[in-house]
C-alpha cells in the first residue's frame, strides 16, 4: 500500500489541495503548504508551471505564467518539494504535464521525485493508451502515476484507468478546464457511481469546488476532493494566509461533518 493509498481510510475523507509551485513566490509556497497540512489537507498537488497548460483555467493558468516569468523550472520545483517533505508528513503529488518530464528524463524525473519525497505523479495530458513507458518507471520507483477520467469517458476507459491509476483516480467534474464554479454539475453523482461500479480504487473529484458546501456535496459518493483555484484565489487576496487558512478549516470541517444529507 503506497503512502498515497494509506490517507483513504473508512469514513474519512480525504482533502487535497493544489497549489502552483512558485507562485506568488517559492517562499509563499512553502508557508501555504504548512498551513494547508495544519488545517486538514491529506494530500498536496503542487504544479510545475507549463507554458501551455491546457487542462487549467484562467486563475492557474496566470499562477502558472508568472512562476514561469520568475524562472521557475522543474528543477526549482523538485527543490521545493524536498524543502516541503522535510518539514511535513502530508503526501506531495507532482501535478505537471509530460513534455517537462520526458525532457528531463524519465528515470531521472523519477529518481529525482523519490529524493524530493513526492509520492504521486498527476500528467493530465498523458492518456493511459500512451503511458506504459512512464508507468514501468514510476513502479520501480514507487512513485503512484494518478490517471484521470471525465464524464465522457467511455465504459472501455473507464475499465482500463481503473486497472492502471495508481493511489487514487482523478475524476475531473466537469468537460472543460479547472477553475471555481457556482455549482457542481448535475451529472457528478451518476458519474461518480458509474466509476464505482468498476472499481473500489479511491475516487477523488476535481475541477469547480469552491465552498464548504460543495465539497462536502462531492464528497457523497467521492472519497476525496481536491481543490485548486480556490487556494489560489484566496493566497492572491490575502497574503497573511489566514483567509487560505480559514477556508480551509471551513472544508475539512464540511467533510467530517455528518449533518449533510442528500446526494449530489
């Protein structure tokens, strides 16, 4: 059972919160990563800024930019994680796209990975059909490659991300990019079941939760959240980080609570 793997525990679910490395700063980074674990995240994203990040909105896509306009590279970023491992227990994840990795080389991507204490590896634009090579090295280094699924993913694929994802299947909520929304779409509970029904693999939903109250919704049928450009949005705002910390306080409360009822 990997590290990732161990944080999905019966009735508890799991917070996991993304942030883009370097942005605003390096330093900024690192404190919110201290006040996400101290306030109930279980798992932590970092991005590794990209100049063409097609899965992300506006807000991560402006995060990841300005890092980059700062000379943040994959190799600031692996620093950054090791920096961050040293001083928490929480589970890093690397969320990146995959020419950043084959230019650096997938074995010493990996390598590199396991001396940073990154544990997972999320690659939104490496379909499952094309990741055997990436897989084999990453499970000699047991490092979890976190595969993605979308509402309009076929049954077929559906079967062949629940056999390869490794430590949790990222379920994106919604056709289109990350970003906060003013709801969850209607379809979240059909789709979460449908995956469900294949595989007891842990199941997270990603992309529009902005509130309490939606994740807590997700979270019905999910066994985790994850939320992005929300943290984002929050650290822009309010530098101290109290308002990042409150927030999410707020989520890890909404998720322990058992007063919700309902579906999605």
């Amino acid at each position: 059972m990997s590290i990732i793997t161990k944080v999905f525990k019966p009735k508890h679910k799991a917070l996991i919160g993304y942030l883009t490395a370097g942005y605003p700063d390096i330093e900024t980074t690192v404190k919110a990563v201290s006040v996400l674990a101290e306030n109930g995240c279980d798992i932590i994203e970092l991005g590794i800024p990209f100049s063409d990040p097609l899965a992300d909105g506006a807000t991560i896509q402006h995060a990841s930019h300005e890092a980059l306009m700062k000379g943040v590279t994959p190799q600031i970023c692996l620093e950054t994680a090791k920096s961050i491992s040293e001083i928490t227990d929480v589970p890093l994840v690397f969320m990146t796209y995959y020419n950043p990795v084959l230019n650096y080389g997938l074995e010493d991507f990996c390598h590199s990975c396991v001396h940073a204490g990154v544990s997972g590896l999320i690659i939104p634009d490496l379909p499952p059909e094309e990741g055997k090579e990436l897989e084999a090295v990453t499970g000699t280094n047991n490092i979890d490659l976190i595969y993605l699924l979308a509402p309009t993913s076929t049954d077929a694929r559906v079967k062949m991300v629940a056999e390869r994802s490794q430590g949790f299947i990222y379920l994106v909520s919604l056709t289109g990019v990350t970003g906060t929304r003013k709801a969850l779409s209607p379809e979240l509970g059909g789709f979460v079941k449908r995956v469900r029904k294949i595989t007891p693999k842990p199941l997270c939903v990603g992309f529009g939760i902005s509130t309490p109250e939606q994740a807590a919704k997700a979270a019905k049928e999910a066994d985790g959240v994850i939320i992005g450009s929300k943290l984002i949005q929050l650290i822009e705002e309010d530098k101290t980080l109290r308002s990042l910390e409150s927030f999410t306080a707020g989520v890890r409360r909404a998720l322990d609570s058992r007063k919700n009822t309902g579906g999605i």
